[in-house]
C-alpha cells in the first residue's frame, strides 16, 4: 500500500511542477509579446528562463523527481521479488500436487490446491508501470504466495496422514500375520508333542513332555547323602526326611541307584526292545521326581520295601501302579513323588 507520505510527496511535487511550468509558460508568452512589439532583437528575454536552473525551487522540484525515482525503483523490486517468490511457491506447489495423486484420504485438498494454482497462473501478467501499479502486483503476488503455500501445505499434510495410516494398516497386517503364523506353529508343536508321545510313550501312564529330561540346573537339588543323585529340587526335603526315617528303622542311608535322568542318560538307557527304562521324554525319570532304590528295596517282599511300602507316602513317595508285581512293568526299586503324573 503506498503511504500516506508517499502521497503527500507526490502532490507536492505535482504542485511544484504546475508552478514551474506556468511560470515557463508565462516567460514563452512574454518572449513573443516582446518580439512582436520589440524593434530591439538584443531586449528579447527568451534567454532568461523564469525559473533559473540552480534556483532554490528548481532544487527542490529535482529532488522531488529524485524520490519519486527511488521509490519507482524500489517498488519494482519488491514486485519482481514477489514474482520470483511466486514462481517458486507456484513450482512447489505444481510438484505437490503430482506426488500426492492418490495419496490423500479426502481429494478435497487437491482440488483446493489446484484451484490456487489456477489463480497463480493469472498473477503473473505485467507489472504496471506507475508506483501504484507497482505496489498493487507486489501485493496481490504475495497474497497469491500465501494461499498458494497454504495450500500446499494442506496437501502435504494430508499426505502424511495418509501414509502414516498405511503404515499403520501395514503394522496391523504384518501383527495379525505373525499371530497367525504363531498359532498356526503352536498347533504344529501341539499335534507333533501329541505325535511325539504317541509314538514314543505308548504306556497309558507315560505323558511325553518337552522339559522332560531338560531341566535346568536351578530346578534340581543334589541328594545330601549321595551327591552324585538330583531331584526336583521342591521334593528334596520330604526325600530326606524318608531317608531319616528310614535310618532310624535300618542304620543305614537309602541306597540310590537312579535318580534325575537327562535326555541323554534316558536315550542312553532306553532300548526299544525292553520296557525296563521309558523312551526319552516319557519316563519320570526325567521331570526330577523319582528315584531307584537299592539296599534291599529292590526285591519286591524284603523288610526294606515292605517298610517303604508301608511308611513312604507320609513323606511324599509312593511306588506307582504301573511298577508293582502286577503292573505293567514291575519294579520294586522304582519310587517316586506324588507329584509325578502317574503315582496312584
Ligand atoms: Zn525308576
């Protein structure tokens, strides 16, 4: 907007240039009255200029064409200043609007966006030539700019809010695949354990799991009394309890011949073709809660087993069904917890 000063500069200085140009005027009529009337050619004021150059009015009109020069000047530049930041606002804007083509959830930005740049395109005719003129393209350009980067800015917003949807739709598929292939793994391993203990623990009383045999160092406890031996180690306490009882009836320590066995020591055991030690993974053996006992116990009717018989389950053992005399693999130096699945 041209100021208020601007204005008043400028009708001074049309003032100014009125004066100037009647008092020439005045002096050219008075040149021609003198020549006509005048026999002296030498008397002819035409070469003395009413406003003398110099003069302190004809400074001032100088001065006055100087600034209104300058501020000519300047208001061309702020104009092609504000057409050059069109331009880019405009190429932004053109590129904006071809990256986002089926990238916004509403198209409604797009077309706002394409609506600025239609208007855009008009702002760039001529500058004008008069100051206001000048100032009014700068203007209208800038204004132009804004809603043109506003635009812009809509869209590209709106293209991220797309994308980061996508991405999250993405996330959420890529969860619910992976859940998917996690329950489609475990039905797997279900079927293959279910495969697995069919296959390997053919006994009723036998139940295949992973663990078996695998039993980490911490959940096992050494046997006081004969160090070599481990059980499970939460039923520790009522063996060692037997084993005092069971000193205090015989003078001596329950002779452990087998205890906690690894995947390994069972495999190393098993033969396919005797049903004395349970394949890998079905024999309590290995889940930490049962022992063999020697000393006596091993024979079925000796005072040792009978007094087992008779006193071990107070303490937490029991000889199960499936190793007494009519079971299905009779060994009377089998004992274990009554925490093993198969004790009763
Ligand atoms: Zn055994």
């Amino acid at each position: 907007m041209p100021s208020v000063a601007d204005a008043r500069r400028r009708s001074r200085l049309r003032l100014v240039l009125i004066a100037a140009a009647i008092l020439l005027g005045l002096g050219g009529i008075a040149t021609a009255l003198v020549a006509q009337h005048a026999s002296r050619p030498a008397a002819a004021p035409h070469a003395q200029p009413v406003v003398a150059p110099g003069s302190p009015t004809a400074r001032s009109a100088e001065a006055q064409a100087q600034a209104l020069d300058r501020a000519l000047d300047r208001a061309r530049a702020a104009a092609r200043s504000a057409r050059r930041e069109l331009t880019a606002a405009i190429a932004e804007a053109t590129t904006t609007l071809g990256e986002s083509e089926g990238k916004v959830a509403d198209d409604a930005v797009r077309r706002k966006l394409h609506r600025a740049l239609d208007a855009a395109a008009d702002q760039r005719r001529a500058d004008g030539v008069t100051l206001d003129e000048l100032q009014e393209a700068a203007a209208r350009r800038t204004a132009t700019r804004d809603t043109l980067v506003e635009a812009t800015q809509d869209v590209r917003t709106a293209v991220r809010a797309w994308q980061a949807e996508r991405d999250r739709d993405a996330a959420e598929s890529e969860a619910r695949e992976d859940a998917e292939a996690d329950a489609e793994a475990e039905a797997l391993a279900e079927g293959w354990h279910d495969a697995e203990s069919a296959a390997r623990c053919s006994a009723p009383d036998q139940v295949w799991t992973p663990e078996n045999g695998h039993l980490p160092d911490a959940a096992l406890a050494a046997v006081p009394w004969s160090p070599g031996h481990r059980v499970r180690v939460d039923v520790l306490d009522g063996l060692v309890d037997l084993d005092a009882a069971f000193r205090d009836r015989f003078g001596r320590h329950l002779k452990l011949t087998s205890s906690y066995r690894t995947h390994a020591e069972q495999e190393a055991l098993h033969d396919p073709g005797s049903d004395t030690a349970a394949p890998p993974g079905c024999s309590n053996h290995g889940t930490g809660l049962a022992v063999d006992v020697g000393g006596g116990v091993e024979r079925f009717g000796s005072t040792e087993h009978e007094w087992l018989q008779a006193n071990a389950e107070a303490f937490g053992w029991v000889h199960p069904p499936f190793a007494e005399p009519d079971g299905r693999n009779p060994e009377p130096w089998h004992w274990q917890s009554v925490l093993a699945p198969n004790s009763f």
